[in-house]
C-alpha cells in the first residue's frame, strides 16, 4: 500500500501541504498566545505587589516584659523561625528570609532647631551587615543588667542624617517619649554609610539613612530619623516599663515568586496567617501587618475582568481556526472522493479506504502539529499553558475525524456514491435531522446566554463565556445559511433585469455553489463576530478611563492649594498650551442651621468651567449631591461655618460627584460670587489647554499641588493589566482575519481550475478579461457581505449580551463602561479586510485565466 499511497500523496500535494501549514499554524499561535497572556498576567501580579512589599508581624510590649520574652538576638532569631513555620505555602514560597528589628516609640529630641526633630532608636542587626562606618565608631553598650536609667546609650547614624542635622560623633541627645516621664539620653559614637541604598533592604526604613518629614499637627512638619543602637542599647531601653517597644520580624515579597495563579491563595492565606499568629499564647500579642491585601484585592478584581473580556476573544479565535482547518480537511475530502468512491466500485472494504483517507490526513497534521508546539515554545513566550495541548489534540482528533466522515460516506457503494448528485446551496433542500441539529445549536446559544447574564460576575472565568461567543456566532451562521438561498433568489429577479450579464452570472455562479463553496461564511462570521468584539470593548475601555480622568481631575489640569489671587491667575493663564482657567473655592465642615453634620461647599462659575469641561450641568444655582440631599433636604437652606458669612442657598438640582472629593461624600456646588469674598479658604484652579506642563504651572504658582489629567490618563491605561488586554485584542484580530482570508483563499484556489474551465466558455461567448474579473468578485460577494455585515452586528451586540460578565469598572476608577460603536481605525481596517479578500479573488482569477482554446477541448459539455 506504501506505492499507491506515495502516488495519491503526491497527486493530492497542494491541499496536504495547505492542511499541514494550517495546523502547523494553529498550533503555533495554540501555543504563543496563552502563554503570552499568561506572561502578562503574572507580570500584573508582580507589577501589582510593588516594590517594598512584605508581611511584617508585629508586637508592641512594655519594656520589662518585653525584655523578659525577648532576652537578646537568640530569642528574636527563635521567633524568626517560629513565624516562618507558621507562613502558609503560598506565602513561604513568595517571602524571603525574616528580618527581625526592634524599634522604640517617637522621641522628640530637646534642643533648639528650625523644625522639631523626631528620633526612633532602632536594634537592628541587619541594617550593621549592610553599612560600614564613616566616622567615629560603632556603637557598644554595656552587656545586660549593668547601669541604671540614666546611662547614656550609644548610637549611630546615618551620613545623610548626620549631614543635615548637624550632627557629629561625640554630640549628646536628650531624648522625650510621650507618657515616659524619664528621658533618654544618648550619644552618638559613629556615621555610618550603606553599602548599597538602592538596595530592597533600606526601601522600608528611610529614616534609617535619611530625615524624612512628617506632621505633627496643625500644619507643622518635623524632621523625623531612626538611630541605630546595639543589643545592649536595647536592653537598657527595656528597663522602663512604661517605655513601649515595637518587636517586628519581616518578611520582604519577592515580586519575582508571585504570578497570578498564586494571588488568590495567598489572599485566603493571609487571613489564615493571621489567625495563626494571634492564636500563640507564649509570646506578647502580635498582629499580622501589610500592604498585600488591598494590593491583591485590586488585582484579583483587575485579573477576573481580564479573563472576562480575553475568553470571549480566544474562544472566537479558537472556533475561527477550527474552523479553518475542517475546511481545509472537508476540501481535501472533496478531491479525494472520486479516488475513494473508484476503490470502493473495485470492492474495497471501508477499512482499506481508511488507510488512504486517514493515513495522508495523519501524515499531514500529526507533524505539523507537533513542529508547531515545538516552534512554539522555542518562542519561549511565556509558561506552557495544558489548554494548548488540549487545544491542539482536539485540532487534530477533529481534523481526522473530518476524514473518517469521508470514508464513512462511500458505505453506500461505488462511483454512484460520488457522482450525479449536486449540492447547490440555492437549491439544497436541508434534511430533518440537520434541522434538528441547527435548532439544538440554537438553543444552546440562548440558554447559554441566559446563563450568562442570569450569573451576572461570577460567570466573567467561566468556561461558558468563552463559549457564548461561538455558540452565538454557529446559531448566527446556522441562519444565515438558512436565509442565503432566498436571498439570492429574490436578487435573482432584480439583477436579471439589468442591462449587463456579470452581475446576475456571478450570482447564478454563487448559487450553484455547493455547501463546501459556503462554509467560508461560518469562518468569516464568527472572525469578524471577534473582532468586532474586540473593537467594541477596547473603544469602551478608553471611552470609560477618559470619563473617570474627567470626573478625577475635572479638567486638563487641576491646581490645589492655598488662596489665588487675581495676579496668581494671570500667571497661570499666560502659560504657553493653556486655553483657559477657572478658579474655584473650597470651604470644608459647613453646617445647616441646627444640623452638625458637616458638608463641603465649592464655589466656582459653572458656565465659565462648562466651556472647558464637558458634563458640566446647563444650569445656575446650587448643585447638591446626593449625599447632601439627605442630610440637607430639598428646601433652601442657611449655610455656615466660622470664617465665613452665612449663605442662603437652593437646590436647583443634584450632581453625583465633583473632581477632587470621594464619591458619595456630601458636597454642595454653589456660585463662585458666594466665596469670592472668603478668605483663607483653600482654592482650586481648573487649567484647560494641550501639551501643558506640570512644572511651568508650578512655577506660575509656587507651593501648589498640579495634576495633569493626562498623566492620570496615562496611569489607568498603563495598568499592566490594560496592556494585556489591548495586546491580545490585537492579536486576536489579525490573527482572526488572516484565518479569515484564507479561509477566502483556500476555497478560491481549491475551486479555480473547475471555475476556469466555466469562464473559458464565457470567455468563447465574449467575455471579456475585465468582466471576468468583475465576475469573480460577483460570485464571492454574497458570501463576503452577508458574513461581515452579520458577523460585525453581532460583535457590536457580544459586550452587551456578556455586560454583566465583562464589567470593566476595575479600568475606569469605578466608572461603568458602556458598550460604544468602534472608531475609524476598526472600520478602516474593516474596509481594508473585504478589500483584501475581493483582490485575492482577483488575483486568483488572473492565475488560472487561460485561453479558450487551451483550456477546452472538442467534445467537452
């Protein structure tokens, strides 16, 4: 059998070797695409830890006691190892070594200075091994249980500490602790200089190598730092019970250890640490202490939308390649037939038919297949994904299932079997049992968008999300087939009318099409379903992450701070790019007359900020938002505050937020004549303008706060989450169309050497060669208009049918983003996609054109 299988191989070589590149292909991007999406998300997850993450515990003990259960290094090194034995999996895996310390609570040091100063005196081992000593000497105090309070304890210092405060080797500090009635005295004995202070070490202890400010109350900053001390300083800070030390072990995240399949155990297993750690009985009261748990919440959030909007795409992609690849195996099948159905007239048995069917079929694929997972991950673009080897053993097993059904076919007999019997699709009359089966794939596709939208959130990772999008596109293409003939015969009428022949010959030409010539329509359906799905919620997103950057800046830029004068106004107005400045006026804890409960009034000049805002209500008066709806009611009412002369206002509408205050907080917008005249009173200036810079509007007013809504802009759509997002989209929809396309090509060159052959005759009526190519573009744009147009109102349709699934709010600041119709770059590249396809239909033609008298012969029909 290997000879005449070799022959049919090699007659048979243009549609294997087309079946071969497609699966090698579809195998590669099976490959590529999840594990660059899965790449990305653990990126997401490591972005969305940040730097300086860790797991602390932490205790605060009185002095005696703590030095009773905390002796020396020895008792803090056990407890290291206590608290990592009991870190859950998930978090021993992403945390490093424990870094234990000791700090005492905030001294203020006696003395005269500029600013008051804030010391923390700190016993921690681990910043001594990271620094070396610049000046003096380390500090060494006397061993335990020698000396009494009022002994000096020795330090050091930082060099950048040092340098700003004054300070020097020798010099004495007088330390006060709040309700510690003994002071502390110190002295410094030593500077000392990191190794390396970019090093992860130091980023949660600055004070450590630096002043930081911090207030202190009624506007005052202080110079706040940390002292270094020794395990003798720390016993000697322990001999004052009332002196509350704070014990803390670390453990620093490794953002490299965390992707995104181990955030949401590591959510569960911080509750479960907690739980652990205040359950130990022979230690002070610890708790458990970090940024990790908001951090992970958000990107859980982010991660479920991601999948959501991702799934629907890939399973569209994922059908689009399938589908593909049958059509390839069901040609293939095509040119075989005569083949099968000669064997089976000689007496072969099915068995015997397998082997030629089947075997090239295997031969083809199995490979390719296996050589597109191996190019695949030689990319190395990201972890393997079981999904990709599920996909393409599915690919495979249903490609040579296509072939089974081939030979299946010829049960009934021989050359009978493949010959006088047409398939015309405009005359094709459908069996019960396909009716049957497009009424159940109808059904399915709505009970599983009832699904869907019946589970609201929780379905946005459900497998059946995925596969809504292809189940609506199969029903969708189930009826467009069903009303294709009829669509063609009431053209027919109308085109038969008409003056010239090409158009009513290419329709005659697509309704003698058999079924294989119109399964292009399914592929092409569900790939531009996809991509318009795709377009639809990229548009959506950015649409929902401009409105949010509005509603949080309120204009092109914002600046806050103290009162702004007229003169402070014409700065900012003569900054090059600004087209406008609107000031307004915020006064905080206003009442109502006999109502304590506070609220916030702004004043601004709404019609002036309505020509550079947009939503900006048309309308003069009082806005009140709808929490101070409640607490204020809906008549006129006196407003107050010291500082500032009662108002008399009435509400002439309500406003849900206002740039600059939390949503929901209780705000009332008035006009900005009411608090011209306040003084000392915070105000705000709202810039409109292009290409603004942040540091020239600072320089126009010095001290201010400036935000740019373009860098809040920049910062939603820079999520890393956002970029894999916008990422896949666009690979989907390239990858989408080009499968697309040769899905178009595979049946215009499959079908070209029987369709020249008919246009040869027409050539030897008079065709032209222009006509001719008129003609192939009539013949394939039936197919082409009524898959697009269909496909492309269902993509349009797939955001809302899904919405409760695909809630994009996590992008958006909280914003909903409502389904929007896809700019001009998705309808360009829409155009130039059908464009493609009719001059691929040209080009064809202008291949397999050949002379009349060449390509027919005397006596043929």
């Amino acid at each position: 059998m290997r000879g005449p299988l070799l022959r049919l191989a090699r007659a048979q070589w243009a549609p294997l070797v087309a079946l071969a590149a497609l699966t090698a292909v579809s195998a590669l991007l099976a490959t590529v695409l999840p594990a660059r999406i899965a790449a990305g998300y653990d990126r997401a997850a490591a972005s969305a830890v940040g730097t300086g993450a860790d797991v602390r515990v932490e205790g605060r003990s009185g002095g005696e006691t703590g030095a009773r259960m905390i002796p020396g290094m020895a008792a803090m090194t056990t407890n290291s190892l206590a608290w990592q034995e009991l870190l859950p999996p998930s978090l021993r895996g992403a945390v490093g070594e424990p870094e234990p310390s000791v700090t005492s609570g905030r001294m203020t040091v006696a003395g005269v200075a500029p600013s008051p100063r804030l010391l923390y005196l700190g016993w921690d081992e681990g910043a001594f091994r990271r620094a070396h000593i610049v000046a003096g000497e380390p500090p060494v105090n006397r061993p335990s249980g020698i000396g009494d309070e009022g002994d000096e304890i020795q330090v050091a210092i930082g060099r950048e500490y040092a340098d700003a405060m004054g300070y020097a080797p020798g010099d004495r500090l007088e330390l006060h602790e709040r309700n510690v009635p003994a002071p502390v005295r110190v002295r410094i004995t030593g500077v000392y200089e990191a190794d390396d202070a970019a090093a992860p070490y130091w980023a949660p202890r600055p004070t450590l190598l630096r002043p930081m400010k911090a207030g202190i109350g009624d506007g005052v900053l202080a110079d706040v730092g940390t002292a270094l001390t020794d395990a003798g300083g720390y016993t000697m800070l322990t001999r004052h019970q009332d002196r509350r030390l704070t014990y803390s072990w670390r453990f620093p995240v490794h953002r490299g250890a965390v992707d995104s399949a181990g955030v949401a155990a590591m959510a569960d297993d911080l509750d479960a640490y907690r739980t652990a750690v205040r359950g130990r009985s022979d230690l002070f009261p610890c708790e458990v202490v970090t940024p990790l748990d908001g951090r992970l919440r958000g990107y859980a959030d982010r991660l479920h939308t991601a999948r959501s909007v991702v799934g629907p795409a890939l399973g569209g992609l994922s059908a689009v390649a399938a589908g593909v690849l049958l059509l390839a195996a069901g040609l293939l099948g095509v040119r075989l037939r005569p083949v099968l159905g000669t064997m089976r007239a000689r007496g072969a048995a099915l068995r015997q038919l397998a082997v030629p069917a089947c075997g090239l079929t295997v031969l083809a694929v199995v490979p390719s297949a296996a050589l597109g997972y191996a190019a695949g991950r030689l990319l190395d673009a990201g972890p393997p994904q079981a999904a990709s080897l599920y996909a393409i053993a599915a690919s495979v097993l249903a490609v040579v299932a296509v072939s089974a059904a081939a030979v299946a076919r010829e049960r009934g007999g021989g050359l009978e079997s493949s010959a006088g019997r047409r398939d015309d699709v405009a005359a094709a009359r459908p069996s019960r049992r396909r009716l049957v089966l497009d009424l159940l794939l109808v059904a399915l596709a709505v009970i599983g968008v009832v699904l869907v939208r019946g589970r609201g959130a929780a379905a946005g990772t459900d497998p059946l999300v995925a596969a809504v999008p292809v189940l609506l596109g199969a029903a969708l293409g189930v009826l467009v087939l069903r009303a294709y003939p009829y669509l063609l015969r009431a053209a027919g009428p109308y085109l038969r009318r008409r003056r010239g022949a090409v158009a009513f010959l290419g329709l005659a030409r697509a309704g003698r099409q058999g079924l294989a010539g119109t399964l292009p329509l399914a592929v092409l359906l569900i790939a531009t379903a996809v991509a318009g799905f795709t377009a639809t919620v990229g548009t959506s997103l950015r649409d929902g992450q401009e409105r949010a950057s509005w509603a949080e800046v309120g204009a092109d830029a914002r600046i806050s701070a103290g009162p702004v004068d007229d003169a402070a106004l014409r700065r900012i107005r003569a900054v090059r790019g600004v087209t406008g400045a609107v000031p307004a006026r915020v006064v905080t804890n206003v009442t109502a007359e006999g109502d304590r409960v506070p609220v916030t009034v702004i004043g601004v000049d709404l019609d002036a900020y309505r020509g550079i805002a947009p939503g900006v209500p048309d309308a003069s008066g009082a806005w009140f938002s709808v929490s101070a709806s409640r607490l204020l009611g809906t008549d006129a009412v006196t407003l107050s505050r010291p500082g500032l002369d009662p108002m008399r206002v009435t509400p002439a509408g309500r406003i849900e937020r206002f740039p600059g205050l939390d949503p929901g907080s209780a705000f009332v917008v008035v006009p900005y004549k009411l608090l011209a005249e306040a003084k000392g009173f915070p105000s705000e200036v709202f810039v409109a303008g292009e290409g603004l810079d942040a540091e020239a509007l600072r320089a126009a007013v010095p001290g201010r706060d400036v935000r740019l809504r373009q860098d809040v802009l920049d910062g939603m759509a820079g999520v890393p989450l956002v970029s894999v997002v916008h990422g896949t989209f666009w690979d989907v929809a390239l990858a989408g169309g080009a499968y697309g396309f040769l899905a178009v090509l595979l049946v215009l060159v499959v079908g070209a050497r029987e369709r020249g052959r008919t246009v040869a005759r027409l050539r030897a009526l008079g065709l032209s060669r222009r006509q001719s190519r008129a003609l192939a573009l009539a013949e394939i744009a039936p197919v082409l208009l009524c898959a697009v147009g269909a496909g492309w109102a269902l993509g349009l349709l797939l955001p809302r049918i899904i919405g409760p699934a695909a809630d994009l709010r996590p992008y958006t600041g909280g914003f909903a983003a409502a389904a929007h119709l896809p700019g001009a770059p998705a309808l360009l590249g829409l155009a130039a996609a059908l464009l493609l396809a009719a001059a691929a239909a040209a080009a064809v033609d202008r291949a397999a054109d050949s002379r009349p008298g060449t390509a027919l012969r005397t006596g043929d029909p």
